[in-house]
C-alpha cells in the first residue's frame, strides 16, 4: 500500500484528500497494470469507465467551473499507480479540452464539455510537429481565412488519441508572426477540428514502447468553420502555454505516481525475496536503496503539490511547473529502474508490473517539455528574476 502521509501536507483541501481515498478505493477494484491486445478499444473503455465513475470532470473547466489543478493531480498520481493507461485516458481528456475549458466561447463550452466529461467524446491535443516540436515558433501547419472557412494545411505528429479522438484542438499559423523569416509565435492560432471533417486524415499510426494510441495527422484543404476558433485569431501560442501549464505539473504527478507503485512492488519484493539465509531487506546495500527511492519520491512530490496550489491560488507557475515536472519524471525513472534491480531478472520478464511501469515512464520525460527543455525553461526564468 502507498504511503499516503502526503495527504495531510497543508497544500490540501479536506475535498482533495476524500477525492484521493475514494478514487484509491475505487481504482483498486477496476484498474490494473497491463496493456490488452487492442489498445484503441482498451482506451475508449477506459474513458467511458473515468466517465462513467464521474472522474473525468475533474479535468475539465469551463462553464463557470475553474480548473482544480491539485485535484487533476492526485487524480493522475492515483490512476498512474494503478494503470498507466488510466492515467493517460484521463490526463488526453483534460488536455485535449482545456484549450476549450480556458477559452472557448460558451458555445464551443456546452457542445463539447459535457460529452468529454461524460466519456462520450474522446479529445485530443494537436501541437507538435515533425519540425516544430519544443520549438512551436516553428510551426508550418497553415490556415488561411475563406469567407465563414479557414482551410487549413500540413502535418501534425505525436498526437495522442490520435485515430480515435472525436475532435481536435490544432494550432496553426493564421499570420506573419515576426521573427526570423516572418516566422514566431504571434500568428498562431487555436481551432477545434472534428474528427470527420474532410480533408483531415490519419497519415501514420504510431507504435511506442508504452502503447496507447498516437498518430501523425496530415491536413489537406481542410474547411474549418470560423465558429471553431478558440479565443481570438493570434492567440494561439497564448492558449497553449496555458494549457500546458495546467497538464504539466499533473504529468510530475503522474510520474509520482508511478514511483511510487515501483517503491511499493521493490518493497514487497525485499521483504520477500530470499537470499544468502537472509530477505533482500535485510542488506545495507538494499536499505540504502530504498531509503533513496522513498527521499526522491517525496523530494519530487513537495514540488510537484507546490505548483500546483500556487496555481490554484493564481499565482503564476511557469518556473514552478517545469522544477515540478522534471524532477518528478528524472526521479520516478531513478526509482523504476531501482525497482527493476531488486527484482533481478524478473524485473524484465514482460508484464511484470515493474516491467511495465518501466516503459511507461519513458516518454514521461519527453512529453510537455522534455526535461532539457524544462531546464531551459527553469534558467530563464531565474535570470528573469535576478535581473528584475
């Protein structure tokens, strides 16, 4: 069982902790490590099972609701602990809406908010691209005004839920946004694009260590209607930020909680495993393993619940979130492969829980920000500060 002092730390309100327990004891009885032969399939029962148990409208605002980002956090960590593929569900659902949560007209809000709260539409979030990943002022993807239309061109890539998503959140350049080669930021914009709309297609489906459905989306003279934009033409680079800075402090919390079911199976394992007349637990060499392992996971959760209250209490987190989200994945990749160790060579049998968890911390680190890009990020931002 994970520890779960963590909860009485004074970042949490009294609903935040009776939302971590009753969501402990929920996924306990429905949720598991392991990956079925359909990936697809698994995740669309995924989402409608998060619906159906009313979890996955906590990951979404809008309609006068605000985002509780602490929330979507032990959410994340919770479901991570018991099944990678849970928290992705869950984690896609609010990312792929909260462009609209943030700042979609009550429209957009009341058409596609209550469907993704339910588990009855399926979002995704469309930024990357093959040449324009970290690095979004690089953007190619195009569209241009027609009439009540924008007809929209290029590629996207890495898009999760990509293939089964009912609708897209996609940026794209709609004008000269400065910059090098009149390239930059400012002229991006944000549209909602449904998943039938003609001239958008499924170029390429992705196979990755972690599976769960990704894909390279391709746009080809694809009429968007001018109702679909988010927010005003140009502030796009604006409600990505934005979004992200909401997800990417869950995704340090999700990274927690795969540390910590890797702690809880290297634990089981020390105090099971014979050797030498002796457990594993029974080893210096083994204590001060453990001892690292646990130092770590609640070094990354300190800073991982301090983003986000500071962003439920509207303070500013972009430094914050990025310290979050790099040590919480850096470090939840330590504890994982500490966890492999002590299982020696059962630790790489396939489906063996550390095993799996083992793949799907991986892409933790690249995600939102790789951890280069978020040391990047933390530099600026503290060079800001000492020359202000």
């Amino acid at each position: 069982m994970a520890d779960r002092d963590y909860l009485d730390w004074p970042f949490f309100e009294p609903h935040h902790r009776a939302l971590a327990l009753a969501l402990d004891a929920w996924a306990g009885e429905h949720l598991r490590h392991a990956h079925g032969a359909d990936v697809d399939a698994d995740c669309r029962a995924l989402v409608a099972l998060l619906g159906r148990g009313g979890w996955l409208r906590h990951a979404i605002g809008g309609q006068g609701q605000a985002i509780d980002t602490r929330a979507i956090c032990l959410i994340r960590e919770t479901l991570a602990r018991y099944a990678g593929l849970a928290d992705f569900a869950f984690a896609m659902q609010g990312l792929g809406s909260g462009a609209i949560s943030l700042f979609g007209s009550a429209a957009q809000q009341e058409h596609y908010l209550p469907r993704v709260a339910a588990g009855e539409a399926i979002a995704a979030f469309a930024l990357s691209e093959p040449q324009a990943g970290s690095d979004v002022a690089a953007m190619q993807c195009a569209a241009r005004r027609e009439g009540e239309h924008y007809v929209m061109d290029g590629e996207k890539t890495w898009i999760s839920n990509g293939g089964i998503a009912d609708f897209y959140v996609v940026f794209a350049r709609t004008g000269d946004g400065g910059g090098e080669g009149g390239r930059g930021s400012r002229g991006i914009s944000a549209f909602i694009v449904d998943a039938d709309t003609p001239g958008l297609t499924i170029a390429e489906r992705i196979d990755v260590i972690a599976p769960h459905p990704l894909a390279r989306l391709r746009f080809e003279g694809c009429r968007v209607p001018a109702a679909k934009l988010i927010g005003e033409e140009g502030q796009g680079f604006k409600v990505a930020m934005a979004t992200l800075d909401v997800f990417r402090t869950s995704v340090a919390a999700a990274g927690l909680g795969f540390a910590r079911r890797a702690l809880d199976e290297g634990l089981r394992r020390a105090r099971e495993r014979a050797m030498f007349g002796k457990t594993l637990a029974d080893f210096q060499l083994t204590q001060a393993r453990l001892a690292q392992m646990a130092t770590g996971i609640d070094a990354a959760a300190l800073l991982t619940y301090r983003a986000a209250w500071m962003r439920d209490h509207g303070k500013r987190v972009t430094k914050e979130a990025a310290m979050a989200k790099l040590t919480a994945t850096e470090t939840a990749q330590q504890v994982i492969d500490a966890a492999v160790q002590l299982f020696g060579g059962q630790g790489v049998v396939s489906g063996e829980t550390v095993e799996t968890l083992y793949r799907e911390i991986r892409a933790l680190r690249i995600y939102e920000g790789a951890s280069e890009v978020q040391l990047l990020i933390i530099a600026r931002e503290v060079l800001a500060q000492e020359g202000s």
